[in-house]
C-alpha cells in the first residue's frame, strides 16, 4: 500500500506528496500541519527540511529504510521504519502530535 493511501485511511484529509526536497519546502509555505518525511528524497538529504519543521514547531515523523542511528544530527522526531503499517503509522503520528520533541528519540 502507498504511504498516501495509508494517510487517508488514517483520516488525513489532504495530502502533498514532494518527490524533491524544494517541493517540500514550497510545502511549508502552504501552511502544513503535520509531515511524514524520509532522510533522503531522491538522492537529497532532509536535514535542512527536518530543521526548519522543528524550528517552525511543525509535527513530523520520519519514515524511512535507515535506521535513526544512522542519522545522530536530525531533530528528534518518531522513527517508522520501511515498510510501515497503518498501525506503525498512526501511534508515530499520535507519538508526534501528544509529546514535544524533547521526549522524542
């Protein structure tokens, strides 16, 4: 199942999928609430993106084939690890949207 599939059967009344890290951050613009990002869209790191979410206090879960270890700088955020299920899915989004990130990680 796609990730945006598995986003609308959780409720996610609209989504944007960014297939480069500059469309993500034409994203942020549009006034998002909540991101699900990887460490790398098509061969580009998130760091900047992952940072500017914290910094603008945007809720975000990381899903992704590396594991967090990999990835010691990025902001703390869940970690779901590919291939995610729903369930995988809705208690990192529920662990990103109750806990401040501080906790996290």
């Amino acid at each position: 199942m796609q990730m945006k599939d598995h986003l609308t059967d959780l409720g996610c009344p609209e989504t944007i999928i960014a297939t480069r890290v500059e469309k993500a951050f034409v994203a942020l613009t549009a006034g998002i609430q909540f991101a699900v990002i990887d460490v790398s869209i098509a061969g580009e790191s998130c760091n900047e993106l992952a940072e500017r979410l914290a910094m603008s206090r945007i809720p975000f879960i990381y899903v992704s084939g590396y594991q967090p270890g990999d990835f010691p700088e990025l902001p703390a955020a869940p970690w779901v690890s590919k291939p995610a299920s729903e369930e995988q899915l809705m208690e990192a989004i529920s662990t990103a949207l109750t806990q401040p990130s501080s906790h996290l990680r």
